[in-house]
C-alpha cells in the first residue's frame, strides 16, 4: 500500500490487512512476518476508475478492437502529412489514424506487433517457451482457516510442501527435522518446481449469511513465483486442493470467484526504434522476479504521458520521433541495468529446487528493510543494486552462496547484466540495444 497510495488510486482497493507472514520451512525458524500493510486492488473498480478520468479529459472509446496484424506507420494520403500516421484497422473495417498509437493490451500478441531485443536476447515475453509465473485461485467460503492460518494476516508465501506427503488434517502436527532425511518433507524434491499458497482472508459482505455459522470468506491461491516452462494450471489446482485438505480447511457453498494467472516474465525488452509505442505488460514492465505489474504502470504513467506530450507539441514530430522519445522514458540505461538485475534474480529462482528457495527467502527478508522493499518494488537504483547482492551473498547460507556464485559465472543473465552496466555507467545505449 505504501507503493500503490502515491498514484492516487487507492480508492480501487478493497480489502486491506497491516501485516503479511510467510513460512520458509517448518516451525518458528521458517516463519517470517512482515509487519507492511498489504491490498487486494478491486480489477473491476480500478477499471470503472481509468475509464471515468479517461472519459473526463474527452477520451473517445471505440467499442471494438485492432486487428492483429504487422505495425505501420506510413502517410496514408496527403492529409497525413510528410511526418505519416500511426494506422490501425479495427475488427469493424474502420481505419484510426493517430499522431501516436500505444500498445496497452497486455502481453499476449505484443511479440508480433513490435520489435525485440536481438537474437541473441531473451525471447519476446509472449514466447511459448518463455518463464512465467502461474497460479490457480478460488475465492470461496470455507471452514478451518482460522485454525490453519491467523485470520487477521493476509499469507503472503507460505512455501511448507503441504500439497503433498502429508495425511488430511494432518499439517498442523508437522515438526522440522522430522521427515525420513530430516528435511521438512522436502526429501527428493530436487527437481519438482517450487510453489507456495497465497491467502487473503476476507470479510464477510454485509447482509450476506455464511453458508455455516463458522465460515470465512477467503481467497486462495497456489503460486509458482516462476518457471520454464511454466507449472500448468491442473498441478496447481492439485497441489491446492491436497493443500487444504492437509490443513482441515473445507470449501463450504459454491465457490464465488476461479482464477487462472498466467504472467509471462523475463524476456526481451522492445527496441528503441519501434514506431508503436507500449505500456504495461505490452512493454514487458512486469518484474522479472515477482510478476508485479501495476503500480509501476501507474506510477510510472504520468511521466511517460508528459514525455509524449512534450515530444507531440512539435507539429513536425513524426509518430516514431513520439515513440522513441517515450521509449527512451520507459527503458532508460538506468531502468535497463535495475531490470537486467531483477531478471538474474529471476533465472535464479527459476533454478531453485524447494529446499534452496526456503533458505534464500529467509536470507532474503533478513535483508535490511530498504533493500529487500526496494528490489520487491523495483525502486533499487542501479547504483544500490550491487550492495544488496553483497549483502544477500554475505548473510546467506552457504548452499544459497555456491548457487550464487555458480549462477554468476554460468549463466547468460549474468553477461547480459554485465553489459547493462557497463552501457548504463558508460552512457553507451547501442550497447544494450542491437
């Protein structure tokens, strides 16, 4: 919440809690709590909200949609002028031309509709065999949550492999160091991917009955943070649902909301001379590392919107002149070397089997507040960066340290953030753009 107020769309979110716990393993020494207030944003609210303000400065809205096609940019006829138009077909015939046209249709379809980062980048975000984080979600009333999970906190990552291994109702007996190897239930796991329950518990909507005097409104998440090829939505809803048997929570009544998440992360990053512009997941601003899109969106859009309007009071600009200019906003040499950071992270994690991900989570949020808030947010500056991983590598056990270290020497990620770094302190943008 502390990220989301400044963009002045708090009133889109419904439900808050003043504190988050996640669970890195078994017992005490894998519980982490996070005493940061938490929101759930209310999707259809924060829509009914864009659109009203859209609408209040004289938006016109076409009921339709572009047709999915080759980008271009070219003087229709003469009335366009010397400088062209940005020209988009609707799915209704009708031809827009603009002075500037920006993608802001999410991710799927942006691979085709602009151009990428080099071959020897990332895949576009889109690409099928890309990483991504995944989940399945209900929003359901259910019985035992209080018994399984403190009903004033929102659960943030609880990572316990209580999806499988562990007899109905029988979590809360669960002791660490008490499985065959002494591990927490983790024994073979090495290459099983990763994924944790996320919970926000509800309040009960007024003048509603529950369908049992003791059921609780709750959402309920299972969540692979990131994966190539991406965890698929039936192991997710397995791995759910054996969750909570194992906890004692029932779903009671109907569920009330089903969710499928899937968020392309990593990849290429659009290249600066694109004709079309982006924004949001059709820009690949989702981090890398957490899937967190929208308050960087928002907070980010003022800025980009002055850019293009500052570039568009030319009358001579071309729509590639607009383009590039908020291209250059959105993906700076700083943003460029923060991201190339964030998706190191990411390849990381994607690495990490269930019992490396718990020890570099409990490393991770003993990390000074500013850092470890500053990476989850994408506000560490480039600068800031390398002593957040000196102090990652400086506290953390020493498996998570090899890895590190392993990581760093071996992997792509590690070259491309390399070169990030050297373009974004050498002031070099054709190092990065090929």
């Amino acid at each position: 919440m502390d990220e989301f107020e400044p963009t002045g769309l708090a009133s889109s979110v419904d439900h808050t809690w003043d504190r988050c716990v996640s669970h890195f393993g078994e017992g005490p020494k894998g519980k982490v709590t996070i005493d940061r207030r938490y929101g759930r944003i209310n999707r259809a609210a924060l829509r009914e909200r864009l659109a009203k303000d859209a609408a209040a400065a004289g938006v016109r809205f076409l009921p339709e949609a572009a047709v999915a096609g080759p980008p271009g940019v070219r003087a229709a006829d003469p009335a366009d002028g010397p400088q062209g138009r940005a020209v988009v077909t609707t799915t209704s015939g009708a031809v827009v031309r603009a002075r500037l046209a920006i993608l802001a249709h999410g991710a799927a379809g942006s691979e085709s509709l602009l151009s990428w980062d080099g071959p020897e980048s990332p895949a576009p975000p889109a690409a099928r065999d890309g990483a991504a984080q995944t989940a399945y979600g209900v929003e359901a009333w259910v019985d035992g949550y209080d018994a399984a999970w403190d009903p004033a906190t929102m659960l943030f990552m609880d990572y316990r492999r209580h999806h499988t291994g562990v007899w109905d109702g029988g979590a809360g007996a669960m002791r660490p160091g008490a499985f065959i190897d002494g591990g927490d239930n983790d024994w073979g796991t090495a290459d099983e991917a990763p994924s944790f329950l996320y919970a926000m518990p509800l309040s009960n909507p007024k003048g509603v009955d529950p369908p049992t005097p003791t059921a609780r409104r709750v959402f309920l998440q299972e969540t692979c943070l990131v994966r190539r090829p991406p965890l698929p939505f039936p192991a997710l809803q397995r791995r759910l649902a054996r969750r909570l048997r194992a906890h004692g929570v029932t779903v009671v009544g109907p569920v009330l909301d089903e969710e499928w998440s899937y968020i392309p992360v990593g990849g290429g990053l659009p290249q600066g001379d694109n004709a079309l512009l982006a924004f949001g997941a059709a820009a690949n601003m989702q981090h890398p590392s957490t899937g967190y899109s929208i308050t960087r969106s928002m907070a980010d859009a003022p800025g980009l919107a002055r850019v293009v309007a500052a570039s568009l009071r030319d009358p001579a600009a071309s729509p590639a002149a607009a383009a590039a200019a908020g291209w250059d906003h959105l993906w700076s040499l700083e943003t460029r070397a923060q991201r190339s950071f964030q998706v190191f992270g990411m390849e990381l994690l994607n690495a990490m089997d269930v019992r490396s991900i718990g020890a570099f989570f409990r490393t991770f949020f003993g990390l000074p507040r500013t850092l470890w808030e500053g990476f989850l947010s994408g506000q560490l500056s480039a600068a800031t960066i390398p002593l957040f991983a000196l102090q990652t590598f400086v506290r953390a056990e020493w498996g998570t340290r090899l890895a590190l270290v392993a990581h760093l020497v071996r992997h792509p990620s590690a070259r491309a953030m390399g070169e990030a770094y050297v373009a974004r302190f050498g002031g070099d943008r054709s190092k990065v753009q090929k």
